[in-house]
C-alpha cells in the first residue's frame, strides 16, 4: 500500500488524514467532501485504496499498449490488426478518463 491515500473512489475528492481506531487498531479514512456519500462512512485505508476494476483496467491497458507497439514495429504490413488495437488503446483510455 503507498503511503499517499488514493483520491475518493465516489467523488474523487481528497481522502482525510488517516487514524487508528483506539477499539480495533484499524487505519480508517473517509472523504473530505461533506456532499459526497463517504463523508460520514469510516472506511478502513486497505479498502480504500484497493481499486480492483482499475487496477485490471491499467493492467488491460498495458497490455494492449505493449501490444500496438509491437504490430507497429514488427508487422506494419498488417494495418487491420494494428489499428484494431488503436482502437481498442483509445476504447481504455475513454473509460479510464478521470480514473486516477
């Protein structure tokens, strides 16, 4: 886990300063806007920094980016494939806009 809180998963948002529960020893956070859902909800600092959907999405999205590099660099005479993976590169990128 880094150091530094993730955004808020809702509103993105800065994360509040991190405590220590005095009854269970658990890191809790919760969101700094008071119109955002997770304002009054304490979530433990492991939930809030774990990001499985876009964890997967970066982690699809290299790949694919690995993979654009390479038909544009070894197989250039194969346009359809390597478009089809532009695509597919600017299809991420749409949905990982604001996600960070």
């Amino acid at each position: 886990m880094t150091s530094e809180l993730k955004a808020c998963p809702i509103c993105n948002s800065k994360a509040c300063a991190p405590w220590i529960s005095p009854l269970n020893g658990v890191k809790y956070t919760t969101c700094t806007n008071n119109l955002c859902s997770l304002f009054h909800e304490q979530t433990a600092v492991e939930d809030w920094q774990s990001r499985p959907i876009e964890d997967a999405l970066r982690s699809l999205l290299k790949e694919v980016k690995e993979d654009a590099e390479y038909w544009y660099i070894h197989d250039t005479k194969d346009r359809k494939k390597f478009y089809s993976m532009v695509e597919s590169h600017r299809v991420l990128m749409e949905k990982l806009k604001g996600v960070e």
